[in-house]
C-alpha cells in the first residue's frame, strides 16, 4: 500500500478533465482537493492554458469551492515567459500573438510585449485566444521570417469547449509554421519548460503529477523524470493506458481525485501474471490479456496494466488482444 498524501509534497494538477470538465467541476473533485490540502498536501494547478491570467484562474477555482490563490496556478504562458528571458536580452522587443495574459506574463519577465513586426521584435510567442485574426499572425509570420525566434505556449490541436472539440493553439501554430518553415520552440506540456516552472514556483522537492492525458501530462512527467497519477475523469480511456508507450505509461492509476486520500493497493507479480486487490489478471502466449476476479473495476484495471506493459514485446499488443478483459472490467461497473 502506498499513502500517495505521504509520499509526496506536491500535487500538479492539471485542470481541464481533472479538476473540471466545461467550466463545471468534476464531481468530488472539490471535496478531495479540500481534504488533501488539509492533510498537508500542496496543491499547484499546471495548465497548457495561456489566456487566462493566474488571478483569472484561482477565482474560477475559487467558485468551484476549490482552494486556489493566484501563487498556486502555473500556466504555460509564464513557462513560455521564462524560456524567452532566458534567451533574450532585459527589455528586448517581443511580439505576442495571444491573450491579455500572455502580454502580461512577457511582462513580468522584464521584456517588452509588442504588436507588429515593425517594432523588429527579436521573438515571437503565440499562445490562443479566441480573439486572434489573420493581423495578428500575419504579423507574427512576418517577424518570423526576418529572423525572430518562434515560441508556441503549447502545442494542443484541439482544446474541449461546451460546443465540442475545437482546434487549439498546436493547429493555429502551423500557420506560421508552414508560412515560414519553422518549427516553434515549445513551452507546454509535455516539453520540459512548464514543468521547470512548476517546480521553480512550487519549490516541490518530491511532486506527484495529476492529469488525463497520456500524451501531455503523463509523458511530461516521464520527460521530468517523476511519478505521474492518471485519472479517468477526462481523455484517456482504459484502452488507451493498456496500449500506451513506455514513456507514456503512469505511476499510478486512478477513477478521480478521491485516490489521493485513500491507500493505493499494492500490484503483486505472480507465476502467471499479475494481482491487485482481488483481481488477476495475465498475458497469454498468443497475445490475449486475460481477466478474473471481483471487486472495484480500477483494481482490476491496475492488474491489467501491470500484465499488458510487462515484457519486451509489451509495444506490440493490439486492441484486439485487450477487448475481451475489458469487458470483465467494464461488467464489474469500471467505465471503458
């Protein structure tokens, strides 16, 4: 058993598919970080999200009766800030094709936040906002092509919106990108910047990552060398963890955030597999995952990931090889 609250000194949770889904919190997910804050834990909210400012941030958590102040959010505009400074000059030009909060966290970061490439900016950033038009990359583009550099907060394709899937700063990128022919340094998840950042900020000697994806939180965190917690509140589905990549594959894994106050039952290694809390579960020879067992669905989905990611020839199984142990899962109550 592991007492995540104990073994770890910070929490960085990302936001959207953890702590809320819409704008709207995930169900539990205010009481859970209310306790883990009173058993000692310290809270950091790390999101991709560059148009809102931190204050912007905290009070939408705030509303939510999650405990947040402004010190406690970490977004990748300020990530993307530092990388600036650290290769521009005090006071250097640089133009901002983003929000608000993008101006203000180059700002904060001693450079000077400027319009067009008149101004002979020695670096672009672009980070999304609903708000940016042609003008704007059309100045950004032509910066970049008289020899600014190019960095992008994130490089999301698509951001979730009550309307749907939209395309996100990763997809307006490639305008300038493709005009140009280059390629944009990074500052978000998974790129190291925003995890620098967070522990610059933090001061975490020891943090414990939290999101729901595997292709930016969880392989952020492999990237930074530390734990990551997975939970199924947001993108990644069971079927995904089962057939992710090494550098994608979590510490642990969980239904919500409630996880952080409960013990995490141990996984043991059998002759034939795998155990976890009443649940076996093994790769046969020909490939096939197998299942047995009763209880909790997410005990058994532990053994199951323990058993697919084990051996050299983990990379090579096929949804197909998975189908049948997550349908003894999914008849246990465990949402594929």
């Amino acid at each position: 058993m592991t007492n995540l609250l104990e073994a770890y000194d910070v929490a960085l949770l990302d936001l959207d598919g953890v702590v809320y889904i819409g704008g709207k919190p995930i169900p539990g997910a205010p009481q859970a970080l209310q306790d883990a804050k009173r058993h000692g834990m310290r809270l950091a909210y790390v999101t991709n999200n560059a148009s809102r400012t931190p204050a912007a941030t905290a009070a939408l958590l705030t509303d939510m009766n999650i405990p947040a102040a402004p010190g406690d959010v970490v977004t990748s505009a300020q990530a993307a800030a530092r990388l600036l400074a650290g290769k521009l000059p005090p006071n250097a030009p640089v133009l901002v094709v983003g929000s608000t909060a993008l101006r203000l966290a180059v700002r904060e970061r001693g450079l000077r936040p400027v319009s067009t490439a008149a101004e002979h900016p020695q670096a672009v950033v672009q980070g999304y906002d609903p708000g940016i038009g042609y003008a704007n990359i059309a100045e950004g583009g032509l910066a970049v092509r008289a020899g600014a550099l190019f960095v992008g907060t994130n490089a999301d394709s698509t951001i979730p919106t009550a309307r749907g899937i939209q395309p996100g700063n990763g997809s307006l990128l490639q305008v300038i990108a493709y005009a140009t022919g280059t390629t944009p340094l990074i500052a978000g998840k998974p790129e190291p910047p925003l995890h620098r950042e967070s522990v610059i900020r933090t001061g975490a000697k020891n943090p414990l990552v939290i999101g729901d994806r595997l292709d930016t939180d969880i392989e952020a965190a492999h990237r930074a060398g530390v734990h990551s917690l997975l939970v199924l509140t947001g993108v990644s589905r069971p079927a995904d963890l089962l057939l992710a990549p090494a550098s994608q594959r979590p510490t642990y894994v969980a239904a919500g955030l409630d996880a952080l106050l409960r013990e995490y039952p141990a996984v043991t290694r059998e002759d034939d597999g795998f155990t976890c809390a009443g649940w076996a579960a093994a790769r046969q020879a020909d490939g096939q995952l197998t299942m047995k067992g009763a209880g909790a669905g997410i005990d058994g989905l532990r053994a199951l990931c323990a058993a697919a990611w084990h051996g050299a020839d983990a990379e090579s199984l096929t949804p197909e090889q998975t189908e049948a142990a997550l349908a003894e899962l999914a008849a246990a109550g465990l949402r594929i």
